[in-house]
C-alpha cells in the first residue's frame, strides 16, 4: 500500500470544520529528504493538510503512513512524542517565546526532550552559526528582525535533525531577498541531513527551491509533475 521509499504517506483524507470541507480526498506522499512545495489558493486547504501530516489536527476519514506505522490510530501521547522526536515545525507567526533568548529559544526542543543545558546550547550555536545569526544569540526575538527571526525558527525547527520539517508559508513575512536566503539555508541544511520537507507556500520563488509541487484545491491534492 505504502509507495517503495515513502516516509510520510496520506491517503483519502477527508477533514470538515462544522459544514466546512477542509480537506475532501487528499493524498500525499514525501520520500526522506525530498522537499515538496505545497501551493494553492487561500482556504484551498493547504494548512490543514500540513496539521494533519503532522499529527497536529485529526482527519475525520483516511490514513496517515509514517515510516510504517499508523498516525491516526496512536493515542495522543504517542503522537505528541513523535512530533517532538522526528518533525520540527517553522510556522509564520508567534512561533518564539519572547521572554527566551534567541539561543534559548533554539536550544528549546531539545532541553524539552531532556537534553541538558550545555549540550543544548552547544547544538544551538551550531545551528545559529550555520543559518548566520550567530550575533543575536543573546537577544530576545522582540529585539531582531523579521528575518533574523524567521533564521531564529529555522535553526530551532532543524536542532533536534526532524526526519520531516514542517514549514507553513516560512518567508511569508520577509521581503523577497530574505525569503530566498532563509529558503536556501533550509533546504540546504535539510538535504545534508536527509530530511523531508513539507513547504506550504503562496511563491512560485520559493517553490523554485523544492523537488517537487503539489497544488491544492478545494480540499484535494494535484500533482504537477513534469509542470
Ligand atoms: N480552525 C478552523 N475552524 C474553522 N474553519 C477552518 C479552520 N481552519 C481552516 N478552516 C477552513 O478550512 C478551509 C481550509 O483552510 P486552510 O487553512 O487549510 O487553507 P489554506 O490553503 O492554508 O489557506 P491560506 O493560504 O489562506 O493559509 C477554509 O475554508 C478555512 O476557512
Ligand atoms: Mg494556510
């Protein structure tokens, strides 16, 4: 049933809000370290697929595959120990604890799956170096720009080496040079380390940085292959 190589494989998922279809038959499937882009007009659905792929929102109806075992059957524990041991996750806003440090904030997953301060830190820093924000390390996200904070959460999202990042419209905040910098370092970083990426995104630019795009509509998924 699972595609040979798939990591992460939703099948039929229907998802409604009250009387509004969300999702209505979406399928999707990403292999380890591959980067699809998902596009698609507002309200098409886009964020809702990428809740469920990550066990964030149920679906009413279908199967979510990762790495063999059933998402929608594991008991709310179960998912929220996944989530926080192979997904990491870049959302556009209110993602950073103001009242941490940029490097806390980074060190964070990490410190919650009981990693000890130092060692954190130490991983932190690394992240901080590669992504280039090495110098906000001591300041508070209220007190660095929009994409010196967008980098914040990336390098947060990639610490703890997520088999798939999530990341919903990640430069939607950063003018269009920013927005291809922090694209690049994401994709960067992820395909050294294997990961696979879930991009939802309104650009075609930063869609350009993806294997792979996937058009949502009205609650289903199209591929563009070869478009
Ligand atoms: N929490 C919610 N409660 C009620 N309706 C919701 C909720 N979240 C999404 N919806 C509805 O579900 C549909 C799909 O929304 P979704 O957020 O997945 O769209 P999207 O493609 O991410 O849009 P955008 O590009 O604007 O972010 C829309 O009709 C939306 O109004
Ligand atoms: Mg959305």
């Amino acid at each position: 049933m699972t595609p040979a190589g798939s990591l992460l494989v939703a099948e039929d998922l229907h998802k409604a809000y009250g009387s509004t279809p969300a999702l209505v038959g979406a399928s999707f499937s990403i292999h380890p370290g591959e980067v699809v882009a998902v596009m698609g007009p507002s309200g098409s659905g886009k964020s809702t697929l990428l809740h469920c792929l990550a066990g964030i929102v149920p679906p009413d109806a279908g199967t979510i595959g990762y790495g063999g075992r059933d998402l929608t059957a594991m008991s709310d524990a179960e998912r929220s120990t996944l989530r926080r041991t192979e997904f990491g996750f870049v959302f556009q806003f209110g993602q950073l604890v103001p009242e941490l440090t940029c490097l806390e904030n980074v060190a964070l997953p990490l410190r919650l799956s009981g990693t000890r301060r130092k060692a954190a830190e130490r991983a932190a820093a690394e992240w901080m170096e590669r992504l280039e924000i090495t110098d906000v390390s001591g300041k508070r996200p209220g007190e660095v720009s929009g994409g010196q904070g967008q980098r914040v959460a990336v390098a947060r999202a990639l610490v703890t080496s997520p088999r798939v990042l999530f990341a919903d419209e990640p430069t939607g905040a950063l003018d269009s040079l920013n927005g291809e910098r922090v694209m690049q370092l994401l994709t960067d970083a992820a395909r050294e380390s294997s990961t696979a990426v879930v991009l939802v995104t309104h650009e075609a630019r930063v869609a350009a940085y993806s294997d792979r795009e996937v058009v949502v509509r009205d609650g289903t998924v199209r591929d563009m292959a070869g478009v």
